[in-house]
C-alpha cells in the first residue's frame, strides 16, 4: 500500500508489489543499490514508481549473477550493462572452463580408481598454466636435442607440435592421457630412448640434406613394406630382396636396422598415441607390421 496517500510505497508494498521478500529489498537498499527516495516521519523506507522499475533491473542482473558491486556501477551509470555483461561472459567462460577440467579430472579419478596421491598429481597437472605446459615441453626438447645440431629439424618441429598442448574444454580422455603424456615426457629412461632416436638420425644425417629427409625415408619404408605385405612377398625371399634394395639403395642394413628399432619402442609408440588424444586426432597407427617386414626381410638379408 501508499503511505499516507503520498503515492510512495512502503517496503512491505514494494515486496508485496515484485514478490521479493523484505529482507531482500531491505539488503540491497543497505548496500546502496535500492536507496529510498525518503523517509517518513517514523524512519521507516518509502519507495517510488521507479524503485520498482529499479529493483526488478537490479533482480535480472542478480539473477544473471552480477555482483552489487557491477549493479550499483550500472545504476549509477558508470558502465553500460553491456559492458559488464561483456565481462561476464569472459568469467563465465574461464569459469565453465575450469568446471570442465574438474569434471573430466573427477571422470578419470573414478575410472582409473586412483589414489589420494594420484588425485593430487592428476589435478595440478590438468590445472597448470599455458606457459607451466609450455615450460614441460620446452624442457623435454631441449634434453633429448641438446648438440646434435645436424638432426633434421622436420623432426623436432612434429614432435613439439605432436606434444601439443591440453584443450580448454578436455574430454576425461584427454586429461587422462595429456597426465600419462606429462609423466611419460618427465621419466629419464624414455628421454633416454627418444634421445638416442635423434642421435640415429644426427649421426646418419650429412650436410645439405634438406630437412624432411629422414621422415620421407621412414615414410617410403612403410609405403613399400606395406605394398610388400598386400602382394604377399615373404621376407628372404628374392622378390623381398628386390624390395628391400629399392627402398633402402645404399643406406647401411645394420643402422636401418638400428633405427626401425628406435622408432618401434613401445614407449614411443604410447607418446604417439597419447599425444593424438590430446590432440584430437585419429588413433595413430603404428605400423607394427610394416616395420616387422623390414627387419624381417634385413635380417634375411644379413642371414643370407
């Protein structure tokens, strides 16, 4: 009702008026979002017609989840409700992605039944900057490449890239597989392995070879070993000599050999896959059969 036909509203009014309750109206008016426009002569709150229009825009952005603080500088007109909407939204947005993060981390926790420890680790690796996951990356490169300047550089550009790096919105997958990648990247014996694959290629890799040259070779092992295995040529055989001819020429058996093994590490395989996880990608083959040809038909050929 109007207090004493005055045509201002009472803050019992007010809340009968937009179904919000006193103590509500009362508290948004002490934080200076809902000032009445007087007093009457025993103290007590009177409101206008426009209070009402100003609760119910001060009711939506709460609503919206702004706090008082973004809703009396909309008030007051210090900013737009545009503006701060705009801010929202990217808090929002940060925020969903976190949740995101949380839910998949909680998803993988249940999974793999982990342990408090394996809980905490899993959590900090998942949450870890841009530049904390670019630092971990940064560090595993410059380990296994530190001097051997004359390794094709194709090779350090796609493992970087195959690395890659946690989305903001990661599947239970993805951070399942980026902490087992973290992990895989940090242990010395599979930086070991990964180094001396690069030492193969730096040792074996002259001057003016242009970069590519290692993966195209690897590449045209698997092309031929692969037609090799549709035709049904069976290694030792001297159709699989002739085939092994063309697709090694004058390349040393022996370091082909050494290399198909370096590249066929399991350790090396699971860094392939977990990184097409984190990734995205289709699960990446590993041409197990391909490479089982080739040393085959090379350890026929030194047999023979």
């Amino acid at each position: 009702m109007t207090h004493d036909g005055t045509g201002l509203l009472t803050i019992g009014a007010l809340a009968r008026a937009t179904g919000l309750s006193v103590r509500t109206i009362r508290y948004w008016s002490d934080e200076g979002a809902l000032p009445p426009v007087a007093r009457s002569a025993g103290g007590y709150r009177l409101y206008d017609a426009g209070s009402v229009a100003r609760l119910e825009l001060v009711r939506t952005l709460r609503e919206l989840g702004l706090g008082l603080d973004d809703v009396r500088r909309v008030l007051t007109g210090e900013t737009t409700v545009a503006q701060v909407a705009a801010a929202h939204v990217a808090a929002l947005d940060a925020r969903i992605r976190s949740l995101k993060v949380t839910r998949a981390v909680l998803s993988t926790v249940a999974r793999r039944g982990s342990t408090a420890e394996e809980t905490t680790l899993m959590n900090r690796l998942a949450r870890l900057s841009a530049a904390e996951r670019a630092r971990i990356l940064d560090d595993f490169m410059t380990e296994i490449f530190q001097g051997l300047d004359t390794a094709d550089p194709d090779i350090r550009q796609r493992l970087r890239f195959a690395a890659a790096d946690l989305p903001d919105d990661p599947t239970p997958e993805q951070v399942d597989a980026w902490v087992e990648l973290v992990e895989l990247i940090q242990d010395p014996e599979f930086r070991t392995v990964m180094r001396g694959m690069i030492e193969f290629n730096a040792a074996d890799r002259g001057p003016g070879v242009p970069g590519g040259s290692s993966l195209w070779f690897m590449s045209r092992l698997i092309r031929g070993a692969g037609e090799a295995l549709r035709d049904g040529v069976e290694p030792g055989t001297p159709r699989a000599a002739a085939v092994l001819r063309d697709l090694i020429g004058d390349a040393d058996p022996a370091a082909v050999l050494k290399r198909l093994a370096a590249a066929a590490d399991p350790r090396l395989v699971r860094y392939r896959a977990l990184s097409g996880v984190v990734n995205g990608w289709d699960r990446p083959s590993a041409h197990t059969e391909e490479f089982g040809w080739v040393v085959a038909a090379l350890e026929a050929r030194a047999a023979g």
